[in-house]
C-alpha cells in the first residue's frame, strides 16, 4: 500500500511543479497524506496533510475538497 501513496504524490508534485497555485493539487495531497496517516497512525502524516489542506484553502477558500 506504501508504494501506491508514494506514487499517488508524486503525481500531485509534478502537477504542482507545473503549476505552483493548483490549489486542487494541494488538495489532492492532503486527502493522500490523510489516507497514509489513517494507515500508518503517523503524527508526521496528519501533520502533512494539514499543511496540504492549508495550503489549499490559502490559494482557493471556497475549495470545497480541501474543506
């Protein structure tokens, strides 16, 4: 399962290389981290996923997905 997590971040990296202000893509990692921290118990990884979420909303605050 750990593998799939990596390879789902890497597609919302690349998608944020290519466009920094995709919130979307913010979002996107958020609801993976989140995934991996329910997985993993991780503090590190609900930590992640909350500064995905608040990098989202920072770009777009009516972004239902991050909300």
């Amino acid at each position: 399962m750990q593998g799939r997590f990596e390879e789902a971040k890497k597609v919302q990296q690349r998608a944020l290389q290519l466009n920094p202000e995709m919130a979307e893509a913010y979002a996107g990692l958020g609801l993976i981290w989140l995934k991996q921290a329910e997985s993993s118990q991780s503090e590190k990884d609900y930590e992640s996923a909350l500064v995905a979420y608040r990098q989202a909303i920072a770009l777009k605050p009516d972004l239902k997905e991050a909300l």
